[in-house]
C-alpha cells in the first residue's frame, strides 16, 4: 500500500505561538482528513509545542522541527536536540535545508549526522537534497543530489522513517521552479541512489522550490513526487488548505 502523499509546511522564521493559534483555527476550519493524504507543519522552535498541542486530536496533521543538533544535550548555546522537540511534540524534523547548508555553512558530514540521531530518537527524518542555480547550469545537478545522499544515507536501516526532499536552492524563494518534468526526473536520479543503499525505492520523495496554488497539481501529476515541502505558500492559513485541497491523480 503506498504511503500518503505529504504535504509539508516549513514556516521557516514566521508565525510566533499566538499568530500559529489563529492560524491553526482558520485552517482546522477549511481542511478535512482525506484518505491518502498526511500535512505537516514545521514552525519555529518558539511555536513548535503551541503547533503540536493544538493538532494532538487530529491524526493526518503533524507537528516537526526545522533543525536539530545531533547531540541529545550539552552546551550548544541556541542548538535543540532531539529528545528537546520531542517532548514538544515534534514527529518528525527537516534536516539539511538548503538555508542550513548555504546560510549557516552545514557540511555534508553534519547532516549525517543529524539524519542518525533523528531516527535513533524516533522521529520521521526529511533529508533535503538540491542544487545551486551555478551546479545546474554546468550540468552538476545528479551528481550534486548523489553526493548528498550518500554522504546522509550511509548505515540508514531499509525501515527508518525516512523521507527525501528535492528542493533545487535555486528554485526556493525565487518564484521561480523547476518544471514538473525537471523535478520528476530529479526525483529518478533519488530513486536510484536509495537503490544503492538498499532503501525502498518506494520512499516518499517531496520537492520543494517556489509551490504554490498554480502549480502543485502539475507537480503531483507527475511520476515518483509524492508530496510537497512548501515555505512563503504555507503561510496563508487559506492558500495553505487549498494547496493541501490538491488531489494527486
């Protein structure tokens, strides 16, 4: 049986606990459970457990963290581990954001290993994987995504609750996005490298980069995109039930 497509909501520095309660009551008020289909919410540290609490009773939505430190405690000024967004009841976390790689300089090796503690710790893990306009442009783009992925995936069980988000950098922000056909094909190259490791290739693979109501039909509509991972198009509780409104055909 295949897994529910996912569409989630990275708030990224938005939404404080107060504006996430309005937020959520207007949007509880537009969505409905639908079969096949799963919504999460990624708000700032601040608003993560107001964001839990208030989707307790509803088991398609879920709450998850934006980051965490691979340490489960110690003096990491500002840092949140694991066990921490745990018990404010994140589910799942988004690790290797391209504004953690680009902005904050996160290597490769780092992403590993928060990709472990993740799954230790028992939550979903999003590895996200993409590009830069500059690797595109000189035909880098699977060999990029490649290296990312094998740097994360090395010593990943085939079970770990693990999901890959495609977002091309380029593309995040921008208005601009890579074309459904572009992304499905990116999507393939993923595929395979799950292959290598020995993971599903069933394994739900999101894109992200400028979704919005225009285009995430067409985005679904193609083969192997399971979902989305949406950022600035999230933060209207209306434009957000409507998106996650979309039907995958």
């Amino acid at each position: 049986m295949s897994q529910p497509v996912l569409f989630a909501a990275n708030w990224k520095m938005h939404v404080a606990p107060g504006e996430a309660r309005s937020y959520l009551d207007r949007f509880l008020a537009l969505d409905a459970p639908r079969v096949g289909r799963s919504v999460a919410f990624f708000p700032p540290a601040v608003s993560l457990e107001t964001v839990a609490s208030r989707l307790h009773d509803h088991d398609h939505l879920s709450a998850g963290a934006q980051d965490v430190h691979w340490e489960a405690k110690g003096a990491f000024t500002g840092a949140l581990s694991v066990p921490l967004v745990r018990e404010s009841g994140a589910a799942a976390a988004l690790i290797g954001h391209s504004e953690r790689r680009h902005v904050f300089g996160e290597t490769d090796a780092e992403t590993a290993l928060k990709v472990a503690a993740v799954l230790a710790g028992g939550l979903q893990a999003i590895l996200c994987v993409g590009e830069t306009l500059t690797q595109r442009e000189g035909g880098e783009t699977d060999a990029v995504v490649a290296r990312q992925l094998r740097a994360a995936l090395a010593g990943v069980a085939p079970d770990a609750d693990l999901v890959i988000a495609y977002e091309p950098v380029w593309a995040i922000g921008t208005g601009k996005n890579a074309t459904p056909e572009d992304a499905a094909a990116a999507h393939a190259g993923i595929r395979v490298v799950l292959g290598e490791f020995g993971l599903p290739t069933s394994t739900r693979v999101l894109y992200g980069g400028s979704v919005n109501q225009g285009n995430v039909a067409a985005l679904l509509a193609q083969p192997g995109i399971d979902g989305v991972l949406v950022g600035g198009a999230s933060l209207d509780p209306d434009g957000w039930a409507a998106i996650c409104a979309t039907i995958r055909p």
